[in-house]
C-alpha cells in the first residue's frame, strides 16, 4: 500500500500539508524539504497566508521522486534537474527557486536547445535501495528511508519524535531494533553496499540512547547491574538500549561497552560488587559458556559478608545454549524487569 495515500487521507480541508507531516510522511529533516525548496524548487506551488508551506498530493509526489533519486545515487542538484524537467513536460507547475514555473530553456539541466540533459542513470548506482522492513510501523519506513539516503539531520529528528512519542522500551523494541535488523539483512545479501547505511544508522541509534536523560537519581540500595559484550563481541547497542532505560528507572548501572576481556570482568565484579552482570553475545561464536561459570563463582565483599552476582546473558549468541546458572534475558522489558528485582 502506498503510505503517501494514508497520510493525504488526513489532508486539512485547505488541500495541503504541513512541512512536519510531509517529513514524517517520508523520513525526511524538514530542513532538508526547506533547502530543497530554497536551492532547487522542489516546493509547494501554494503558500498558506503566503509564508508558510502545504504541500499537495502533486508536490509530494515530487518529493518522493526527488527522495527515490537521492536513495539511487544521484547528487541532490542533479536529482531536481531531474524532477524538474519530468514536471515540466507532464505540464504540472513545478516552480523553480525564484518561486515561478521556469520556461522550458530556463530549467535547470536544459542545454542550448532547450531539451533537458540527460542524468546519470540511477540504475548504474550502486547506492542501496529500500530496506525490508515490511508491514513496520510508518517511524520504521522514514527511519529506513533516511538512513539510505545517509540523512543524518533526518535521522536524527526522526529518533528524537519515536524517543518522545513512544518512550525508550517502545521505541526500541518497534522501531530502531526492526530497523537495525533491516539494515543487518540487506546487509547480508548486498556484499559492502550497505555497509555505510548499518554504520551511519548504528550511530546514530547510539547518540540518541546516550542522550536519553535518567529519570531520577539510583534508589539507594538497588542492586548495580554491569553490562558488558562478551569478548570478541562488538554490538553494544542492545546493551545500550539496555543502560538507558535502567537509567530511567532510577536503577544503578554500569555499562562497559563492546569485547570486554574477561580479566577485566572480574576485577570490575571485586570492584563494585554488583547485584548481577549481563553478558550480550550476537553471535555462537563469542557466546562463552566459560566466562559465564567464571563470574558465578566470583565472590566479592569482605570476608563473612561475601557476595556473589547473579549472571545473566542476553542476545541471539545463548540461543538454545543456556549455561548452567545463568538467567536468561529474552528482551529489553523482561530483562528491566528481572534486573530491577535483584
């Protein structure tokens, strides 16, 4: 189904959309819509009270022509030339930038005898296509449509609005994680082409987790939970997923990140003598059923008032292999759930 139609379904009665619908519409900054409108006149024909913009049917679906170049490979002045010229020859009322339909000679990309130049063919590309996300929620098909387009400001934006709309766990489960697994599918399948679309969007996913703000000060007494990658494993980002909304809860945390030694485990265990520990494993490989027997036999604090952490792990890497004495954590809600009783 086309989601442009479900979003047009909820036009004003004016005919036109807001710059903020149209970005969310099609996971775009609504900078981005701005400029492109400023520098190449990819904008509404019309102006409500003559300074703000709405967008009809007919501009968006400039915009998504615009969107599908971009995605392709095509540089964003070439892409206009490009929308521009088919609008012009359907004998719609594209503007150019100084807010008037240019005359056939004036378009950009328009040669001595006023026929369009030819574009770079978008099929020669080899910049990604769309990501698999399916029947996801719409966040999920803007948030995978800026991050092919490497639009940093949308992403951005576009996991501000989910952060705040939905809350963390929410966000997290429906949105970023579908996304990432999108990412990670494509990947597979598509060699190195979507290797700069996993790497920017992890990122990104990464910054807006790190700038969710704890929700009040650690309940004194709660148990501390350390988090770390087992060694060898560099995806931290569940994890990080993970520290924040335990953050939020006002529940003590220490998160150390990706491949951590287990040498380095241990002595952070004697250190801060935790309530439990949570090792991520992505994949079969880096899952150590070793380390974890390791840690539950660790006992910190001083001698008649020892203490041992209990040993949780997490990820698609203890898949069908639990180690004895371990908890397994199949999610985020179950594993802040099970954390927030020890």
């Amino acid at each position: 189904m086309d989601p442009t139609g479900d979003l047009l379904l909820e036009a004003p009665a004016d005919g036109g959309l807001t710059t903020g619908a149209v970005a969310r519409l099609l996971g775009v900054a609504p900078t981005t819509l701005r400029s492109w409108d400023r520098r190449y006149g990819i904008g509404p024909a019309a102006r409500q009270d003559g300074r703000h913009r709405r967008w009809t049917g007919a501009d968006i679906a400039a915009l998504r022509n615009m969107c599908a170049l971009t995605s392709a490979g095509l540089p964003p002045a070439e892409a206009a030339r490009t929308v521009l010229a088919g609008a012009s020859a359907a004998g719609t009322s594209s503007r150019g930038p100084s807010g008037t339909r240019p005359s056939r000679a004036e378009e950009p990309g328009a040669g001595a005898s006023g026929a369009p130049d030819a574009p770079r063919s978008a099929r020669a590309s080899r910049a990604p296509g769309p990501l698999p996300v399916g029947r996801a929620r719409q966040e999920c098909r803007g948030l995978a449509r800026a991050a092919v387009r490497l639009d940093a400001p949308a992403l951005d934006e576009l996991l501000t609005a989910v952060l705040d709309r939905y809350g963390l766990p929410a966000a997290w489960d429906e949105v970023m994680m579908p996304v990432l697994h999108a990412v990670g599918r494509k990947w597979e399948t598509a060699g190195e082409r979507y290797i700069e679309v996993e790497h920017l969007l992890s990122w990104h996913v990464s910054g807006a987790l790190r700038g969710v703000t704890a929700g009040r000060t650690p309940t004194p007494g709660a148990g501390l939970a350390l988090l770390a990658c087992v060694p060898g494993e560099t995806h931290t980002l569940a994890l990080e997923a993970l520290a924040a909304t335990l953050a939020q809860q006002g529940l003590p945390v220490r998160m150390f990140g990706a491949a951590v030694p287990a040498g380095a485990l241990e002595d952070a265990v004697r250190r801060t003598g935790p309530a439990a520990v949570v090792l991520w494993a992505q994949s079969r490989k880096t899952a150590s059923p070793a380390l974890v027997a390791r840690l539950d036999a660790l006992e910190w604090g001083v001698r008649g008032a020892r203490g041992r952490p209990v040993v949780c792990v997490a990820g698609p890497g203890w898949a069908g292999r639990q180690p004895p004495g371990a908890r397994h954590l199949s999610g985020l809600s179950d594993a802040v759930d099970t954390l927030a009783t020890l």
